[in-house]
C-alpha cells in the first residue's frame, strides 16, 4: 500500500474514532430527565422573574459568561432570604460577539421562569440539568392560566417538585 493510501486510512480511523467518541460523550447531555431526578440534582428551585442578563468576559478574555438576577417570588426547594438569586450561565453577547452553548440555557429579560439550581465550588450558583433547568412559565390565552411546557399548570408543577423534594427527605 502506497504512503498516500496509508495517511487516508489512518485519517478516516482517526476521524470515525473522534466522531463516535464526540457522540458518546454528548449523549448524556441529550437524556431527559424527570422532574424527580431534576429536583435531585438541584440545591434551589425557584420560580420568578428575570430581572437583569448581564454579560462579562472572563479573565483573559478567554470566554463570555452571563450574570442573570431572577426576582424570586416562590422556592419549591431552599430558600434565599434576599428574595433575589442570581445565575451564573455559559454565554452571552458583548459588543457584538457572542458565545452559545448547546449544553446550556439562556434567558431573556423580563422572562417568567422555574430555574433548578446547584452552588459550584465557588458558591454560585449554576444551572442544574443542563437546558432542562430552566423552564419557561407562559399565560394560556384561552384560561389565563399559567403553564409550563404548555402541557401542565404551573400549579400542578410545582406540586410534582415539592412532592419530588419530600421524597428527597426522606431518603
């Protein structure tokens, strides 16, 4: 076999082995988790408000990340006397560049949201479960109920996740 066919074949070896070891790793990512096993991995779930996204380099200039403030209105699990949390998620867009994570959420200003989230080592908090720990509360045009993921009230919700975290308890 010539030199040129060799480099091909140890190309494409090569290239099917990134490939399928890239795939293996994002497949996690891409489970759905249930309510429970959302609750479990979360220290706080909140529902309320998006207040503020303000985005910031990182030192070095090396990636963007976004400061949300959530206006908290209820905690189905932990407490927070200020009223107030703020996130720290992967992303954002400052004078024109952006960075966006397919991992990870995102958030809009004025939003009404259900955010499970977890502290990282340095005490901030992050959001649990990947783009499933954010969950966007709307108003059903008909019944002016609100709903989340258009299938359940919220009220029903947030029962599933105190139920979720009683369970947790006990264990």
């Amino acid at each position: 076999m010539n030199r040129t066919l060799m480099r091909i074949a140890r190309t494409v070896v090569s290239g099917t082995f990134f490939f399928f070891a890239a795939a293996t790793t994002a497949l996690p990512q891409s489970q759905t988790l249930s309510t429970e096993e959302m609750t479990r991995k979360a220290d706080v779930v909140a529902i309320g408000k998006v207040r503020e996204v303000h985005a910031e380099w990182t030192p070095g200039k090396s990636r963007i990340i976004s400061r949300v403030t959530i206006a908290v209105d209820q905690y189905l699990k932990g407490n927070d006397p200020s009223g107030q949390m703020t996130l720290t998620v992967p992303g954002g867009e400052i004078d024109g560049v952006g960075e966006l994570y397919s991992h990870s959420t995102s958030f809009r200003q004025d939003e009404d949201v259900v955010v499970f989230a977890r502290r990282d080592a340095q005490g901030a908090y992050r959001v649990a479960a990947g783009r499933q720990g954010k969950v966007v509360i709307d108003k059903d045009k008909e019944t002016g109920q609100l709903t989340v993921g258009g299938t359940r009230t919220l009220q029903e919700y947030a029962t599933a996740v105190r139920r979720a975290v009683q369970l947790q308890e006990k264990k």
